[in-house]
C-alpha cells in the first residue's frame, strides 16, 4: 500500500543534492568555534533575523530553552499562547530546565494581541513571581502572525520591560504565505529560533538569533546542556543547502494544504477550518468520532495524520509531490469514517 505521511513536516528525509551538500562539507570543531561552514550558516541566519549573531542548536525546542533560561530566569513567569508548544511539547523543560513559569493564555487560534496581555504581567511583590518574557509562536498551528499583532505585543513588552522570544520554528512559511520577511517578523522579537528539519527539509538543527551579548550566554548555556557539538559543518551545510534552495518551494507545500483542505470539506465527512490554512497545516474534526479514532482508520487507508488535542492535523511538506496531493484527495473524497471501529 502506498503512504501517504502527513504527521509532519518533520519526516522530510534529505534529498539527493542536499546529501551531497553535507558530503562535500569542510569541517572542524564548532565547540572550538573551528567548524567553517557552520559559521557561513550562522552568519546567514544573523543576515536572514536582522539579529547581530545566531547559533546553530540541535532543535527547535533546545533554541526556545536557551532563549527561555537566559531571558526567563528561574522563578520567574513568561506569558505565551495557551496551545503554545512550549507548553505542549516540549516536556516541561521551560519549568523544569530553565525554570520559568509559563502563562498560557487562551485566544483563538493561539494568537496573542497586547489586549490579551493587559492585567497579566506581575512585578514588585515579594510573595508572586516576576513576568520576564513574553513568548509568540509563529506560525502557530499553521496560522501567521498579523504584524499588527506583533507591533502591539512589542510595544506592551517594552512598555513593561519584557523581553520577546519567537518560536520561529515556521517563520518561512509565514514569509512565504505573507510576503513578510523574517527580518520583518524578528524586529518585533528580541530573540528568535527557526528549525531547519521542517518545512525546509534538512535532518536535524535550527538557528538561535539574538543581539551578541545574548548569543555569547546563549553558547555557554547550550554547552552546559550537551548542546556544544563537534564536526557540525555537515548538518549546516544541510541548512545552507535548505536556505539557499526550499525557501521558495514552500509555497507548494501551501497550495497542496490549501487542496486538501478543500477536498476535505468536498468530502462533507470532516468540519475543516479551511480560513485558517494559510500554510501548511490543515485541522479538522468529524462530528461524533473522536480524532484519534480517525487517525487509526486514516493509517488504515494509507493517511498517515496526527492528533493535536480534539483535532486532526495533516502537514503538507516537502516529500509530498503534486501526484500524492491528487492521489490524496481523491483518497479522502473516498473515504468514508465508520462512527464504531
Ligand atoms: C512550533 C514549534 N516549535 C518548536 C518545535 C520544536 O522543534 P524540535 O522538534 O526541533 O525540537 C516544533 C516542533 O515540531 C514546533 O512545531
């Protein structure tokens, strides 16, 4: 049977060019600070964030957990989103690990405006914690952040002496859908982490962006993690090949989401939230089949989706071509979800 795997974008394998990018890659100690092509990648993302300096880390979540130890600071408070995958997935290591306290709060779609915020922020008393930071997704759930947003959220953060860390992880497909460039997105942020495994396809890694002070802590506490790696040159020169090469391509990976979703509601099977696809992340529920229950009989027919929270959720990406999307959805305009399994 043919699959067709929509959990992530994180299952993206490295395609042929990309491989030998890493292949041919000149190498040394990065922990020495020797490794030369690293240092081409992390001068790129300074370039592309409008930051002074970037850091290549391991992951999405260990560049939020350097962000969070440095500008959270143990028994303290950041405020974020309430479905933020700070809280989610990232096993509690913002309190466990950098010891910050996170404040979700509730909004549609995960997105924060300063109005959210007023009230939230605690300061001066002995007996509460301290809100440090304020922490913003981007995308979240596949949803861009209205630059509107971002500007309001900045302006209460400076107002209140927070600091504000984007959750990058997606940013360029925000820039691909909007128009909007990173750098634009990263001015209303003082630091920002954006992955490499996702939507642009490489094996491992992301970028830790920041003013130069913060990036210098920013090394040693990702050392004091395990995060100081050796012979890193062949994981950057995956992301200088990703940079240079699956930025613009993510618009197809917009376009297969934005088929799906259609075909989805076509199917008149699933409630899909066809507005909020803007990217490449598709949620839908089926009235009276809970949604791990679809996913079950989805992987039955070669689907394979992901639950998040009620929700099912399919991600387009790169190894998903235009003749999978409309094998796909005929596939789903098929299917038809048995209510007893
Ligand atoms: C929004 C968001 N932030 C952070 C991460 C963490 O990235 P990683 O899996 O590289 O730790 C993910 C991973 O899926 C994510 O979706």
């Amino acid at each position: 049977m043919k699959y067709y795997d929509l959990r992530s974008d994180t299952i993206t394998k490295p395609t042929e060019a990309m491989r030998k990018a890493m292949y041919a890659a000149e190498v040394g100690d990065d922990v020495y600070r020797e490794d030369p092509t690293t240092s081409r990648l992390e001068e790129l993302g300074a370039q592309l964030s409008g930051k002074e300096k970037s850091i290549f880390v391991s992951s999405g979540s260990m560049g939020n957990l350097i962000s969070l130890y440095i500008n959270g600071g143990r028994a303290n408070e950041v405020l974020c989103s309430a479905n933020a995958h700070i809280i989610h997935h990232e096993i509690g290591s913002v309190a466990a690990i950098a010891g910050v306290l996170p404040i979700g709060i509730d909004v549609p779609r995960g997105v924060l405006s300063a109005a959210d915020l007023q009230g939230k922020v605690k300061s001066g008393a002995y007996d509460m914690a301290t809100t440090t930071l304020i922490e913003v997704e981007n995308t979240i759930g596949g949803y861009c952040y209205p630059l509107e947003n971002l500007e309001g959220i900045k302006d209460f953060a400076d107002t209140h002496h927070l600091k504000v860390h984007m959750d990058g992880a997606r940013i360029f497909n925000a820039q691909t859908a909007t128009g909007i460039s990173v750098k634009t997105y990263a001015k209303y942020a003082d630091t920002l982490t954006f992955c490499l495994s996702k939507g642009l396809g490489c094996p491992i890694g992301s970028l830790l962006c920041g003013d130069e002070a913060f990036i210098n802590r920013a090394l040693t506490i990702r050392k004091m993690l395990g995060g100081g790696m050796r012979q890193t040159g062949i994981l950057a020169a995956a992301g200088l090949y990703a940079l240079q090469n699956h930025v613009e391509r993510l618009s197809e990976d917009h376009r297969h989401a934005k088929e799906i979703a259609r075909a989805l509601s076509e199917a008149g099977w699933a409630e899909v939230d066809e507005e909020g696809v803007q990217t490449n992340i598709i949620f839908f529920t089926v009235k009276n089949i809970n949604a791990s229950e679809i996913v079950r009989q989805l992987a039955a027919i070669g689907v394979l989706a992901n639950t998040e929270g009620e929700t099912v959720r399919l991600v387009t990406n790169l190894d998903l071509n235009e003749q999978d999307t409309q094998e796909l959805c005929t596939l789903l305009k098929k299917f038809k979800p048995r209510m007893h399994a």
